[in-house]
C-alpha cells in the first residue's frame, strides 16, 4: 500500500507562509502593481491545496510571489521569484522519460515529476519572458521551460537564462542536468 502525501499545512504552517508570502508581496510591489494582498488572501484561504502548493515552492527555495493577474478568470498567478534558479529543484533533468533512459550517474529526479508532485506548472519560454520584464533572474543558473512536444520526441528540451541583458533559449538533450539547472514554477490561485 502506498502512502498518500497529506496536501494540508497546520494552522501554524499556514500563518508562517501567509506571512511570508504577504511580505514578500508588501516589498516587491512592482512585481504586481495594482493588487491587494486582501484580495490574495481571500482566494488563498479558500484555496488551501494552492497554500500547499505555494508551501512546496517555498521551501525548496522558490520564493512565490505574484507575478500576474487575469481578471477574466479573477485568477492570480503565483510565480518563483528567487534571483537564481530555485536551490531545491536543481540537478534534476527534464522528464522521467529522460531519467530512465540514463544508463550511469541518473540524478535524483526530475522536473516535470516535481512539478506534478508540487501541484504547480513548469514556465512556458512566454511566461519567463515575462517574468523577466519585472526584474533580472538567473543571472548565473538556468531554468528548464516546457518544450514542445516535436522538440522533446527527438530528445531534447529547452531552458532558458538571462546574459548580457537578454533572455536566451537553448536546447540540450532532455536527459541532461547540471547543478546550476532546475526549473521556475508557476501556480494559478
């Protein structure tokens, strides 16, 4: 029989992260002009999954914040916000296809399985971009980005960084990772 993970944080956890999240939200308002934490935290004390959720992106490193807003869906999307590549989700190559294919030295994981796991969304090369106009991430990691599905059938995947003032997109082959790669998260609350 195999275990469940209980995706629920106890009350104290919960107010530990609520003011976590709040001040990171307070000092970082450039990130998300325009939005009340009041109105944040009322879709978060109804949401206490996405809290969990936002639990796991906090602490492998992420450090969550509000980076979006969709009105039409009264949706807001929380995004890592760490100045490099999250510590707690790097080493890891891109799928579980790419880390059963290593034959030698496989690494721990992976980022697809830790972001299903999480509950959160790998970044789409867009949404990094965008998460690049508000401030300069990974100036010295790089993050895995959801390939395309004709990119990842020939084996490889995409990451993505920030050089010389500019976002760049590489390939590498899928089955790669290197200890300055993991991945951003993106969590829609």
């Amino acid at each position: 029989m195999t275990k469940s993970i209980k995706k629920e944080l106890s009350s104290e956890q919960r107010e530990e992260l609520l003011k976590v999240l709040e001040a990171r939200f307070e000092k970082n308002m450039h990130r998300h002009q325009g939005v009340e934490w009041t109105n944040v935290q009322a879709k978060l004390d109804a949401n206490s999954d996405k809290l969990w959720s936002l639990n796991e992106m906090e602490i492998t490193g992420g450090e969550p914040d509000v980076f979006d807003y969709n009105e039409e869906k009264d949706e807001y999307v929380f995004c890592d916000c760490s100045a490099e590549t999250p510590k707690g989700r790097r080493s890891v190559c891109y799928d579980r296809e790419a880390l059963e294919s290593r034959k030698k030295h496989k690494p721990e994981n992976n980022a697809m399985d830790m972001v299903t796991a999480m509950g959160i969304e790998l970044l789409t090369e867009e949404q990094y971009r965008a998460l690049q106009t508000l401030e300069e991430f990974d100036k010295k990691t790089s993050s895995w980005v959801q390939t395309p599905s004709d990119i990842r059938e020939l084996g490889g995947a995409l990451f993505c960084d920030y050089r010389f003032g500019h976002v760049f997109v590489y390939h590498n082959g899928a089955e790669s990772y290197y200890a300055a790669r993991g991945f951003r998260g993106l969590l829609r609350v």
